[in-house]
C-alpha cells in the first residue's frame, strides 16, 4: 500500500506526517472533532507503507491519518491501539519522540 508521507523541520523539530492517498484534501468533523487532513500539511511524496513507518525513529512527532496505516502502526508497535481516535470513522494518531 502506498501512503503520502510530508516531512517538516520546524526549528529542532522533525514532523512526519503520513496519509492513506484518498484521505489527502479531505476534512472529517463528528461530535464537534473536526480531522483536516489538508494539504499544507499532510501533501508530500508517495511511498510504500514499510518506508513511511520506518521513519518513526527519525521524527520528533509523526502524525498518522487512516485506518489501515494506524491498524498497521499498531500491529508494529509502533502506536498503542488506546492511543488512537477516529473521527467519522477515520483513524488518526500521533506518535512523540521527545
């Protein structure tokens, strides 16, 4: 599976930001939650699920949007399935290397 992967360095910061491909552009809003998953953000390169996940050592905070990429992360370890929220039923989470 591919995924569009954005990466940002704000000062000592490194963000990324990953996104199942047809979630890209898109705004989810439930119970007053509203998922933005916008292109100043989130727009970047295509890349396969492995490469994209193999970043989370390299980021000080990456941000995941989809249920098959946050369903995958957890399988992996690498987000703990109470760490997620779903918003209209879309997956998000975010993982902190601080």
């Amino acid at each position: 599976m591919d995924v569009i992967v954005k990466v940002l360095h704000k000062e000592d910061n490194v963000f990324v930001n990953v996104c199942e491909t047809e979630l890209l552009g898109k705004k989810f809003r439930e119970n007053g939650l509203l998922l933005d998953v916008n292109l100043e953000f989130y727009e970047g390169d295509p890349m396969e699920l492995d490469a994209a996940l193999s970043m989370v050592n390299q980021a000080t905070v990456m941000s995941l949007v989809g249920n098959r990429l946050v369903d995958e992360a957890i399988k992996r370890g690498i987000v703990h399935k109470n760490s997620t929220l779903k918003v209209a039923g879309v997956a998000f989470a975010q993982v902190y290397n601080l």
